[in-house]
C-alpha cells in the first residue's frame, strides 16, 4: 500500500486523526479502543457510536493560570478522563458532531497528559452518520480506572509564558478567533482586541465543508503566509482554550514539534488590566 493510499492528506503526523472506514474496522475485540464522544449530553443520548461514552467539557474552563488554579483545573480534567475509562495502555478516540473544538480539547488535554494513543475521529459524527457506519442510543456506564497522566509543560501555556515571549523573534502567537474577536470589535472580556503581535487565523478554516480537517498542502497554505512556520515555538489561543485546542491539533497534524495551548486564553488575558492589548478599530 502506497504513503499516500495511507496517509491521503499528506500529514507528518496522520495517526492524530482516524476516519470512519478505518474505525468500524477496530470495534469488537479485545484491542477496541476506548470512545469518548465530547457533544452535549442530548446529542450523545439521542444517538452515539456502539459503546462510547460521555465527557462534556465544554463549560471547564479556566480564567486563572496562576501556579495554584492552574494546577486545580488540570486535576480536574485528568480526574474526569480517568472516570470515563482513561489508561495508559488502551487507545482513545473522541469525536464531536464534527472534527470539532470540543473533541480537540479532549485531545489537546490527553496529549497534555502524555497519553500516546490518542486520535480524533476525522468529520466526526456526521460523518459517521454520513457512511451508515451503526449509532446505539443504548446507555454506556463508564468504567473508571485510577489513570494519571505523565503532564508535557512544553504542551501548555500560562499567561506569564506569553508574556515572556511578546517580543521573542522564534516565538509566533496565535489567535484562532474570529474576526471581530481579533479586530476588537467584539468584546468578551474587560477588554476588547488581541495579544500583542498575534497572528489570525480563524479556527473553522482548518476544516472542509464537510467537518474534517483540510489536507496538509492546505492547512501549510494557511498558516505558512502568516508566519506560522515549524522552525518557531507556537502559542495558541482563543477565549477559553477550546478553539485554540483546535488550532493546537492543526499543527500537530503538519508535525509542528513545538506547539502550546495557553489555556487562559482571552478570557484571562482582556481581564489582566496590567497585560497589554492591540486593537484594530
């Protein structure tokens, strides 16, 4: 079989990502990994992939990364993976309606715990849905383990990182929110606008019409212009760390080896009165 009959969109990194077809296959038996579906608790009950389970991130977020909260909040998340069956040794697929934030956050924070088989479920349940592949509405009880993960500090980002790095040359920011969000023009936090000297890039360009990711050719053609290039360090970020969890994910796929999720985000960042700010209005 050919490299690219494997790996069709040319990725440095294509075992991030499994498809629908690829998937099915692995199901039954023994080596089954374990699936972790990341959409609201009423999609996931009305209809899910045979035997995954539920983990709702969405509302965990953190506003304060400060040595103390931050390691709170990560023991959070390492705490809730482990109820839903997280272990070192069996793989993991999470997914969302598509190749979403929500299931990019659930793999940004299993790549932060040092899990080595973690992937995200390509197109997500639509596209599972899309191929026939079978949907239960059967109720699945995790199955808990006592998991703790091995954390990666070079996997995450406090605000005192960014800002230690505001005027390094081999460091670029980037913001993956929309546009008015960039601009300043809409206001989700005490202030208004960016990070001083990020670069844009909206989070939802990553992926095709269909849900899933774009090739390696096209994500390069996005990022490459900007400056975002694998020879510099990479902070993402967004309002909450979700979509910058997205844009994390995006990189990693082109087997950029030095990216960082700032968790806080802009949330945090707008509300530091004492952080400096840029603004395009």
């Amino acid at each position: 079989m050919t490299a690219m009959a494997t790996n069709p969109k040319g990725y440095a990194n294509p075992h991030l990502l499994i498809a629908p077809a690829d998937l099915v296959d692995s199901l039954d038996g023994p080596d089954a990994p374990l699936l972790i579906d990341l959409r609201p608790a009423e999609a996931w009950a009305a209809g899910h992939l045979p035997g995954a389970v539920h983990l709702d991130l969405f509302g965990i977020s953190l506003i304060d990364t400060d040595p103390a909260p931050l390691k709170a909040f990560l023991w959070i998340l390492e705490h809730l993976l482990a109820s839903r069956g997280v272990s070192a040794s069996r793989h993991v697929v999470v997914y969302d309606e598509k190749s979403g934030m929500r299931a990019a956050r659930a793999f940004w924070a299993l790549e932060y715990f040092g899990h080595e088989h973690t992937r995200l479920l390509d197109g997500g349940f639509g596209a599972w849905q899309a191929a026939g592949h079978p949907v239960s509405a059967e109720p699945v009880t995790p199955q808990g383990t006592s998991w703790t993960g091995t954390p990666s500090a070079d996997r995450i980002a406090s605000y005192r990182d960014v800002w230690d790095r505001l005027a390094a040359t081999d460091v670029v920011i980037l913001d993956t929110r929309s546009d008015d969000e960039y601009t300043g023009a809409a206001v989700r936090a005490a202030r208004g606008g960016r990070i001083p000297g990020a670069v844009h890039v909206e989070w939802t360009r990553n992926l095709r019409p269909d849900g899933s990711f774009k090739s390696a050719d096209e994500l390069q053609a996005m990022y490459g212009p900007v400056g975002v290039t694998p020879d510099k360090e990479v902070l993402t970020y967004c309002q909450g760390g979700y979509r910058a969890a997205h844009g994390y994910l995006a990189l990693r796929l082109l087997g950029f080896p030095h990216v960082r999720n700032y968790v806080g985000s802009w949330k945090e960042w707008g509300d530091r009165l004492e952080l400096p700010v840029e603004t395009s209005r």
